[in-house]
C-alpha cells in the first residue's frame, strides 16, 4: 500500500486492510503560516580572537637591567629602563618604552590568545644597531602587563601594571633612601631622602636628594595595589635608579631601589669611581603641624647622631625645639648648625670636627635630611659629608644625619 502526504489544511482519514485486520488512519490538516520575511540584514560574523573589552587602560612599569640593552659598552651593569602603555578597548595601543638614555615609541595591537591578550612589536634602533623584538602578555583581570625585550644577544624582562586614581592616596609622603651594606670608602653610607606627592588622579612627583649629595627629581603614576615603579637617570646618563615601592592602605610606603653610579668622566672626591649599590625605601604621609604643634608630634627633647663616613668617632648631640621650632643645642662642643622647615620635614645643617693632620684645625661637614613618619626608632634619615683630610684631593665620604 501507499500513503500520500496530506498537504491542505483540513483532516481526513482511510482504512488500511492488513489480512483480516482493518486499521483506520487519521491524518490532521497542517495550521497555515505566514511566510517567513527575510533578515533585512545578514547575521554579522564575530572576528576571529576578539580582544577582551577591559583592555582599555594605561600600564606603567619597568625594564630589567642588562649591559647589552639599556647599558654603557664600557659598563657591566645596564641601568634599566621604563615602559608605558596605554590600550583601547578594542586592544589597540601606544606607548613609550625607555632604555637608559634612548627612547622608542611603541604602537601595536593585542589579541586573544587563550590565556589573555599578547603582542609582538618591532623597536626600530639607530644603525648600526639591530631592532629589537617586544613580546607582552596583558592579563585584563589582574591588571598586569609581562614580557620580554630581546635581540640577537640579550634579554630583559618586562614588568608593568595598571595606573588608577585614588583620592585617598593625595598627599605628600617623606621616605628615605637607605643604603644596605658596603662601606664608606666603596658607597655612601649615609641616607637619601624624597618628598612625594600623589594627586587624586595618582600622578606622582619625588624630589630628594641621594647620600652623595646629589640632587633628583622623578615621575611616575600610582597603580593597582597602590604600586609606583621608579626609574631615573642620573649623573648626566652615566647612572640610573630603579626599581618598586608600595604605598599601603594605612599611608605607609615601602620598597627598594636599585642604585648604579659608573664611573665619572670627570675625576672627582665624591665616588667619582662609580658604585652599585641597593637602597631600601621607608617612609610615611607627612602633614605640616599646626601652629605651637611639633612636626610629627615629636617629643621635647631630641637628639642628632652623625654616624660613620670619615668620622673617627660617631657623635651624639641632643637638641630641643623653641617656639619657633628652631633646634637649640644646650652645648655644642662640634658647632652644630641645624635648621628644621616644618613645612616640609626638611633639614639642613654642618659641623665641625678636629683635623687629625692639623692640631687646632677642624674639618667642615654638611648635612641633609628628612623627618619620614615610619622609621624604625627615628624620626628623621640624611646624611653628612666630610672629607677624610684637608688634602686637596682628599675622598668625600658619606655617613648618616639621624634624628632620634
């Protein structure tokens, strides 16, 4: 037997005969539809490995030191280097990236490889010089930023992280730069010092000065996790400092710094030679007293300890503030001079000790330094300068100005 569809729109039904059994077939009308109306726009077919929407963002970080990349061809050490990246939504990018004294402009694009957002770039350099290849790994969630810079020879490492603003984290925060071994002859011994401001849009500025005596100023940006990468040439391109510190919830900052002097084109008294050297980074939110008040609640009585450099022996003096927050100094055997700004936390000053080559002859020191909010049993971290003798070309050497 055959069956044939029933294609109108109204039931019907039949008999099939099977031997002696009859069986009775129904089959209902199919419901009318409309016809089907075309898209009036084709189906858009998503790109292949689309970036993540969250890309967008600015990263700043730093570049590892080597020799070969971001280094003098007469140095051992490189001086390191910076990179900062800022993403569109779409993955699209710019950037700066800094080795030592050179820098390049980046531009690119990352994709969805699986694991994250990549990128491959090519860094042009001056010939004869070969380019450079960028490879980075955005990981959007996290807000981190990896990679590896290299050519046909080196290799550095890339570290960077997401900026952001914080209101909570405007302010200006002393910190001081401490050395972490050595001796007075090979690195300063004494300490550095900065005053750091963040703006509510986490922009950050540092102006210091290191435990040579040499002056700096610094840029970056506060980043997750209250993050700051450091990087800065110094001694006209022939050093550099770099390197993390964090600012904590609770306003206290700490890090460590990489801190490379090469040797000088000029001779000089001042470690001229050059040194390598790593400073720890401790510190606080420092807000100026009010009238009639001490800067940090400092108690009445104080004291100030010069410790090591050319000193044969570390002096001690114990000082108070008057009205007016000038230090007096009830005796005064080595002509302490110290002036305090309690705007600032700042402190600058001199004395004097006797010529050990000069009977009645005495040697003149000056001092720098900082009241930090966070230091472990002081209040205040610098240094003195002081040469080894009244020698023409006798060695400057540095130890600590501390304020306890």
């Amino acid at each position: 037997y055959s069956v044939q569809a029933n294609t109108g729109t109204t039931s019907r039904t039949g008999t099939i005969t099977v031997g002696t059994a009859t069986f009775t077939v129904t089959q209902a009308g199919r419901t009318a539809t409309p016809p089907t109306t075309p898209p009036t726009t084709p189906p858009t077919t998503p790109p292949t490995n689309p970036p993540a929407t969250s890309l967008a963002g600015t990263y700043m970080g730093l570049v590892e030191r080597n020799a070969g990349l971001n280094g003098l061809e007469d140095a051992y050490e490189g001086f390191g280097g910076s990179i900062k990246l800022t993403s569109t939504a779409n993955g699209s990018f710019t950037g700066t990236l800094r080795l030592g004294k050179a820098s390049h402009s980046l531009r690119g694009a990352f994709t969805d490889d699986g694991f994250g957002a990549s990128a491959e770039v090519t860094v042009a350099r001056r010939a004869p010089l070969s380019p450079l290849v960028l490879n980075l790994q955005l990981d959007p969630e996290f807000g981190t930023l990896e990679g590896e810079l290299q050519d046909d020879y080196d290799l550095a490492g890339i570290t960077a992280v997401r900026t952001q603003a914080s209101s909570a984290a405007a302010g200006v925060y002393n910190i001081a730069l401490t050395g972490m071994g050595g001796d007075a002859w090979s690195s300063p011994q004494g300490d550095g010092f900065a005053c750091v401001k963040i703006s509510a849009s986490g922009q950050v500025s540092a102006r210091g000065k290191l435990a040579d005596g040499s002056s700096f100023t610094a840029g970056s940006a506060l980043c997750v996790d209250g993050q700051i990468p450091v990087f800065q040439m110094l001694y006209s391109s022939r050093g550099s400092m770099t390197g993390w510190t964090t600012l904590s919830e609770s306003g206290e900052v700490e890090g460590s710094l990489l801190w490379l002097k090469n040797a000088q084109a000029r001779p000089g008294r001042n470690y001229s030679e050059g040194f390598d050297t790593e400073l720890q980074i401790l510190g606080g939110k420092y807000t100026a007293p009010a009238n009639g008040q001490t800067p940090m609640d400092l108690p009445g009585e104080l004291a100030i300890e010069f410790i090591g450099g050319a000193l044969m022996e570390d002096i001690v003096q114990d000082f108070t503030l008057n009205s007016r927050m000038a230090p007096v100094f009830p005796a005064n055997a080595h002509s302490i001079k110290l002036s305090l700004n309690k705007s600032t936390g700042l402190y600058t000053g001199s004395f004097m000790v006797p010529d050990a080559d000069r009977p009645g002859k005495f040697l003149k020191a000056t001092c720098a330094g900082a009241l930090c909010p966070g230091l472990w049993n002081a209040s205040g971290a610098g240094y003195f300068l002081l040469p080894e003798s009244s020698e023409k070309n006798a060695a400057i050497l540095s130890g600590q100005a501390i304020i306890r």
